[in-house]
C-alpha cells in the first residue's frame, strides 16, 4: 500500500466514525445507509469497505473508541486527586459525570443492544466487548479502591456490571426527563453508599500518597508491559 494512502487511512477511518455516529443518532441503526454515512463524512463507498466491511463492525469500533476515551477521561481526573481527596465520595462524584455528547452515543448504544438480544449472533460478538470493558472497569476499579485503602468485598466482574447497570439505567430516566433527573444524579446520591457497603477497609493500608494510578507498578509487579492511567476507572 502507497505511503501516502497509509497516513490517511487514520483520518479517513476517524471521519467515518464521526459521521457514522452523527448518522445513527439521527436516524437510527437499522435506518441509516453506508451511502449517507459516506456522504456525510465526504468519503466514497471504497473507502468506507477499505475500513469496515459491514455496519455492525462500524458499530463495534464505536464501542471501543467510546469505551477508551469514557476510561481516559475517568483516568486523568482520578490521576489528579491528592491523596487527600481519595475518597468514595469524590471517586463517586468522578465517576457520577456525563459528558453532553454522551446523548449520542446512548441513543446509538441502546438500539444496538435491542438489535443483539434479536439477534444471536450479534449478542455473542456484543458481548465479547462488554467482557473487555468490564474487566478495564474491574481492574482500575480494585487499584484505584487500594489507593483508598479498601477493597471490595463482592465479585469484582460481578460489581462492574452493576456500576454499568446503574449508569444505562440512570441515563434513560435522565434523557426522558431531564428536568427532574439531571444526568449523574443517581450516581451521586448512591454510588458512594453503594461502594461503601460492599468494599472494607483494608487492614493497615491507608491512601496512597503517590501521584498517578499506580497501575504501571502493579502491572510491572505481575510481570506485565506498562499499561497507562486510563486503566484506572470506575
């Protein structure tokens, strides 16, 4: 492949997922057409195949690049705690945040789900990304809980997909009412209590001063490559 056609495909990739997520959110899953995702992202339908070849493999590109930049943003304001604020109530009220494009992606996100519980093939490759994500949220979530000297006391996988629950659940009473059920209000008001009850302090540990996740550490200790920050998350 030509060099040049290499530096762009990153470009052309990123602008297919843009407009493919701008497109679902509009029309829907099932409704939009390749063509109008091509038109809106100024591509022709080679480049579209030289990329995904069907409309399910575009959706599960969304889900990983959702899922990476939900855990780095996560990540970069928990590295920013002091040891100090290393608390369930501050990691609740990180993790309680909903950014505004967050809508779109629900709206995409939740009729995908609908179309996997039809179709069982689709929920076997669906859930093949939710097992990756929930073993990111369980890991950064036991790591950032020892920097609170805590541990949880229940199956971390299992948590991991009830923090999930609580947050899809929240989301759709939040955007059908929104005056009454800001996004992130369940979040605040029960994470904490939630983390509470089913962690316990770990003997002789308290907060770690360190900066950072201390991830790097952990995965060095366990014979590991470095992972980043973004492994840290809630």
């Amino acid at each position: 492949m030509p060099k040049g056609v290499t530096r762009r495909r990153p470009r052309t990739r990123a602008a297919l997922l843009k407009a493919a997520l701008e497109t679902f959110a509009e029309h829907g899953f099932h409704a939009t057409t390749i063509e109008q995702i091509c038109e809106r992202a100024g591509y022709t339908r080679g480049a579209y195949y030289s990329n995904f070849a069907s409309k399910e493999e575009l959706f599960l590109a969304l889900f990983d690049e959702h899922s990476d930049r939900t855990v780095r943003r996560l990540a970069e304001s928990i590295d920013a705690l002091t040891a100090e604020e290393y608390t369930l109530t501050r990691l609740a009220e990180l993790a309680a945040r909903v950014e505004p494009d967050e809508r779109d992606w629900y709206l995409v996100t939740t009729e995908f789900t609908l179309h996997a519980i039809r179709d069982p093939q689709a929920a076997w490759v669906l859930a093949r990304h939710d097992a990756r994500l929930r073993t990111e949220i369980a890991r950064g979530l036991t790591l950032v809980l020892r920097r609170a000297g805590r541990e949880l006391t229940v199956d971390a996988d299992r948590f991991a997909r009830l923090l999930i629950a609580l947050r899809e659940g929240a989301l759709a009473q939040s955007y059908v009412e929104p005056a009454e059920l800001p996004p992130g209000s369940l979040e605040r008001q029960f994470l904490a209590p939630l983390l509470e009850v089913s962690t316990r302090e770990i003997p002789g540990a308290g907060a770690s001063t360190g900066t950072g996740t201390g991830i790097d550490d952990a995965a060095e200790g366990e014979g590991q490559s470095k992972r980043s920050g973004s492994d840290a998350v809630i």
